[in-house]
C-alpha cells in the first residue's frame, strides 16, 4: 500500500484521471481523502476554465463561424486623471486553446497579465495597440478621445477583419460590428484585446514614475486615489494629467 505521502505526490502531478486512482476512493485514510478531494476540487476548476474558454469561443463563431476574421476591440485608461487612454484590436485564430483562462484583464493579477499578453502577441494573427494622448483626451473629451483610438486600432490591422466586436462602444468605421455590454468577459477576442491594452498602458504609467516619483503612478496608474490627490495639491499637475478632468480643471483656474 502507498504512503499517504506519495499518493499526495502522485494527484499533485496527475493532470487527467488515472487508473491508479480507482482505489482512492475507498481508502479510509483522513490525510488520502483530504488529498483526494483536493484533486477533484482542481478538477472541477480546470474544466470551469475550459467551459468559460469555449463559450467565449462560441460567442466569437456566432458572428461568422471559424472562419470569420473577428476583430476584439478594447481600451484601458478612460477614468485616471493622468496618462493616455489605450486601445486594442486584436484577430485570434480559430480556438486559440494557448489563451484558455484569459478573462477581464481587471480580475487578473499583473504577472498574469502580462502572461497573457506575451500570449496573445505570440498567438494572434494580428493585433495594434494605440495610445491616445492627454490633449487629445481634452481637446475631443474622454468618450470621443477613445472611440477615435478605437477607429485608429481597427484600421492599423494588417489583416482587415470580417466582423469587429467592440466592448461597450460603437465606431465611425464601415466594417460591419456589434457592441458588447462587459465584453471582456464574454468574447476572447475582445478579452485578449483587453488585455494587451491594460499591460501597455501600465507599462507607459510605470516609465512616468520613474520621472514622476513623487505622484506614485507605478501604483494608481493616473487613478485619483487619496495618495495620487495629495501629491497633486502638494506638486501640482504634470503635462501628463488631463486638465479637462477634476481636479486638476478647477487647480488650473486657481
């Protein structure tokens, strides 16, 4: 009979079901059992990963099948009061198994991000990251800034996409498209998409803070938190915070 110790070994490195585990079930040890439920609850996660992967896929063929060119289209930065909007298109292949578990880059930890977005880039057929300035964002405004480099994105593609799914935005652009209410979370284009925008903008916002230490960009990202506002009142804004947004607005007039 096995240790309890090399059966716990053993569903530690098990990926799929094996015969050796026939008799697991029945073993009355505590320290088995234990190691054997833990095996089936990472089971069941995987296979919820796999399912969440497969609807997304599901959810892109419905615009076309396997073998439309769907084009994901995401942005990050629309809400911090510093640093650029950026966005992303992004055409996976059919399935893309490399990227199952890719979600909402928001509930994603930053090493799985960039994960990701190593991924993504290595896996697509093509993909464009745009960065939409700080006076483009107030001379346009936030909404139209974004949708702008949205449409710059889309038509920077090497591959001209049969059909775009934007998340929560419609385009000025004649490619035929559908825009999806948390689409991050629905279509793996749009995820993937999501993600390489995220990663790049943090990535700007971490350069920013090593020639703005003082406001703690690497940390907020250009979001208003308590320690971003009291660096602003105590500095002042950069050229890098948009002075169509409050505070900095109403600091200027001052």
């Amino acid at each position: 009979m096995k240790t309890i110790k090399e059966i716990t070994t053993a569903l530690k490195e098990a990926e799929e079901w094996q015969d050796w585990m026939t008799g697991i079930a029945t073993d009355e040890r505590a320290g088995v059992q234990k190691a054997w439920q833990s095996w089936q609850k990472s089971q069941e996660k995987k296979q919820q990963i796999l399912q969440e992967h497969q609807a997304k896929v599901d959810f892109d063929r419905s615009y076309g099948g396997e073998n439309t060119l769907i084009a994901g289209v995401d942005e990050a930065g629309r809400g911090p009061l510093a640093g650029p909007v950026v966005t992303a298109a992004v055409i996976l292949p059919a399935n893309c198994e490399a990227l199952v578990g890719i979600n909402d880059s928001k509930q994603l930890s930053k090493d799985k991000r960039n994960a990701y977005a190593a991924l993504v880039k290595e896996h697509a057929l093509c993909y464009f990251i745009h960065f939409q300035s700080t006076q483009q964002i107030d001379e346009l405004n936030i909404y139209e800034a974004t949708k702008q480099s949205m449409k710059t994105s889309v038509e920077s593609l090497s591959i001209k996409p049969s059909y775009v799914l934007v998340d929560a935005m419609t385009l000025p652009i004649s490619i035929p498209q559908d825009s999806i209410i948390k689409g991050d979370a629905k279509s793996l284009a749009i995820a993937a998409a999501s993600i390489l925008a995220k990663t790049a903008r943090d990535d700007y916002m971490d350069q920013l803070d090593e020639e703005f230490p003082m406001y703690g960009f690497a940390q907020h990202a250009g979001y208003g938190t308590k320690q971003h506002l009291i660096a602003l009142e105590e500095f002042g804004p950069t050229i890098h915070h948009r002075k169509s947004f409050e505070p900095i607005k109403s600091m200027l007039l001052k």
